[in-house]
C-alpha cells in the first residue's frame, strides 16, 4: 500500500508499506524461486522501496487505518495484509516498523485515550517461580497480597528475567528492557502536543481531553491485564505504565534484524478505573494512536536522512 494524496511530501521518496503481522526482514533475504509470489514480490521491491513496515494486531486498530485514506493500494502493486508472515520475513526491504495499537494503563494518571509513546519495553512473562523457602529472591512476593494482612505464602515469589536477543554481527545480549530506536523517538518528541480526538460524536465524549505522554515503560505479555494489585506492582516495582500483548516481540524482531523501531499505545482501559462508564469510548485508544503514528511517517518523511 501506498501513501495518499494526503500525505504527498514523502510519496516522492520512499513507499509506506502496510504490513499488518509481527515480523521483520533482512533486506537480504529472498523467496525460493519456486514460491508463486516470487516474482510480485521482487517487482515490488524493485519499485519502490525501501519500506517502513506499519504493525498493528487488532481489526480494531486497522479501522481508523482504512478510514483515514492516507493509505491506499498501489494500483500497481497491491500488497495488502494478505501477504503471510513468511513473505515478510524474507522478502520485503523492511527498514523501519511503526508500531501502535492499544494498551492497558496501570498508572492511573493515565486517561482512556492517552497516548503512550514508551522508549522501552519488557517481557514480564518471562519469570521463573522460586521454591518456598529458597534464598533467592524474587520481585513478585505473594505473600504481600494476602488478605487481609501480608504474611508467608507458599506460592513463595517470582523473579523476573531477561530474554536472549540475536542479532547479525554481534554477540547475544541478556536483556530485560528492550529499548525503541532513539533518534526515533527524538523526532517523536515532537509529537509531544498533537490534537488527539476526544469525543465519537457530538454527546459521546472522553472526560479529559487525551494527550500524547513520552517517556513511558511498558510491559509485554500474553495475559490481559485486569488485576488492579499486579498492575500497582508493575507501576512501583518497573515504573511500567502501560501494559500490552504484542509491543515487546516487534522490538525484539526490529533489534535482531537492525531495524528502527518505535511504538505507539494508545490507553483503552486503566486497571482498576471505571470500565463500564468508559466502554464505549475506548475505541478511540486505536484511533489516537493511529492519528500520532501516521503524524510520525511524516516526519520520517522530512528526515530521510535517518533512513
């Protein structure tokens, strides 16, 4: 897909690719000759790249994205969510991914929303439980959240770990904080006052008007996250304010293949807050972040030098 009309200034210098899956390429990697989108693919790359790689993982992320128009099918070369994973990874000249979505908030300073742009991230399902009794000691105790006082609880704790990062040329790293592109997110720091949108119509609106927030930490795991206690601990113990599924693998696949990477989240729930009042408004999460990722493309567009 290409930009729209709407965002002509970058049109004349590289494509933007919507590539809506979880993975990255190596620019040197191809297709097996014999795959049938062998010869689309390499047209495409002849064409126009090199891309930047837009990851979203939800339909409901992917609707401001075709209601804005500034993404449209090449007439040419149509590529389009369709494409599998497996194509991506290793054929298309990926040199930078977007990534945004929607995200649990477990600081409550944080409004449904919000947009949150973290310059890192975590895995915090990757832990390992300690034995009752052991010496070692990990962050997560349980028995401060007996009820109704704080005392020995067999469960014992977790201790959070680092993951393994590969990458090309360079030996493996143990890392627990995985960090976005840094001169990526300076140019997003211009993005600090952008006008996000705070009501669906004319009656239906967002108590506060919803702000762009840097500077954030967030968390990746497979669990959503609903659990008012757990989401205090990650605020006090990481300084973690938004929590998602998906951030921290793109940042993980972006460091292993050497490609920029930034992520936008935008608040749709605050564990503990009042859900039910808000439930109709937290689609607007998808859309803000959406609004402050594609303000972002332009600015790449402007800075072509860091491409």
């Amino acid at each position: 897909m290409m930009m729209g009309s709407g965002m002509s200034e970058s049109k004349c210098w590289f494509n933007i690719q919507l590539l809506m899956l979880m993975l990255l390429v190596q620019q040197s990697m191809q297709l097996r000759w014999n795959h049938p989108l062998h010869e689309v693919v390499d047209q495409i790359n002849r064409h126009g790249g090199p891309y930047v790689g837009l990851v979203l993982a939800f339909l409901a992320e992917e609707r401001p994205l075709l209601a804005s128009r500034l993404f449209v099918p090449d007439s040419d070369f149509p590529v389009n969510a369709a494409i599998t994973p497996e194509i991506l990874l290793q054929a298309f000249d990926v040199r930078g991914v977007v990534h945004y979505g929607i995200a649990g908030g477990t600081d409550t300073s944080l409004n449904v929303g919000d947009v949150g742009v973290a310059n890192y991230f975590a895995f915090t399902s990757s832990w390992k439980w300690t034995q009752f009794g052991s010496t070692d000691r990990g962050e997560l105790k349980f028995g401060a959240y007996n009820l109704p006082s704080a005392g020995g609880n067999l469960l014992a704790e977790l201790q959070f770990t680092p993951v393994q990062l590969f990458s090309n040329g360079k030996a493996m790293e143990e890392l627990f904080w995985l960090p976005v592109d840094p001169h990526w997110y300076q140019l997003a720091i211009q993005l600090k006052g952008l006008k996000l949108q705070r009501c669906l119509n004319e009656t239906l609106c967002l108590p506060k008007q919803p702000k762009v927030v840097l500077g954030l930490r967030g968390s990746t795991a497979n669990v959503f996250l609903a659990n008012e206690a757990y989401a205090k601990f990650l605020l006090q113990q990481f300084n973690i304010s938004i929590a998602d599924e998906e951030s921290a693998s793109v940042l993980m696949t972006s460091l292993s293949n050497g490609v920029p990477c930034i992520v936008f989240r935008g608040v749709s729930d605050v564990a503990g807050g009042d859900h039910l009042a808000l439930a109709g408004l937290s689609s607007l999460a998808a859309v803000n972040s959406f609004t402050v990722a594609a303000k972002f493309v332009q600015l790449i567009a402007r800075k072509k030098a860091t491409f």
